[in-house]
C-alpha cells in the first residue's frame, strides 16, 4: 500500500464515522488496519521490524533498511534499557 492509497483510506473511515456509519471503535480499527497494512507492505529499502523482549522495548514496530538499524532506532526511542531481539513484522 503506497502512501496515498494510505491517507485515502483514513479519509474514508474519518468520513464513515462523521456521517454516523461507524462509532469510535470502528473507526480506530480500521484507521489501525490501515496503518498496518501501510507500515508492513511498504515497496524500496524499509522494511518493518518488532522488538520482541523485555518491556518498555517489547512490540515497538520502526521502519528500517536492516536489522542493525532498526534496533538502532528501537533503542533511540526507548528510554530505558531493554533486553529485546529484532523481528521482521508480516514475513
């Protein structure tokens, strides 16, 4: 799913639960769905990766070219010290 495919379906689903035809639960998961889809087919160099491990590092998804970099990213974004390996998301 490309971006734009992306920012259409959100659209959809914004406009499904402002015309009353779903409730905030709806809308969330297919917003959620959408991002998914968007975060694990993504086409080019990134590729979608999950820590698995020890919390607050357990289930971040960061997009990233290699395993190396997404850990690299996943420890930027956590605060702590984590033990946690890295996992390719939707393979």
């Amino acid at each position: 799913m490309d971006r734009i495919s992306a920012l259409r379906n959100v659209e959809e689903a914004l406009a499904d639960f402002e015309a009353g035809e779903t409730d905030l639960a709806g809308l969330e998961r297919r917003v959620r769905g959408t991002l998914r889809t968007y975060a694990t087919d993504l086409d080019g160099d990134l590729r979608a990766y999950r820590a698995v491990g020890d919390a607050p590092a357990d289930g971040t998804v960061v997009l990233a070219p290699s395993p190396g970099a997404a850990r690299e990213r996943i420890e930027e974004l956590v605060t702590t010290d984590s033990a946690f390996e890295v996992e390719l998301v939707g393979q």
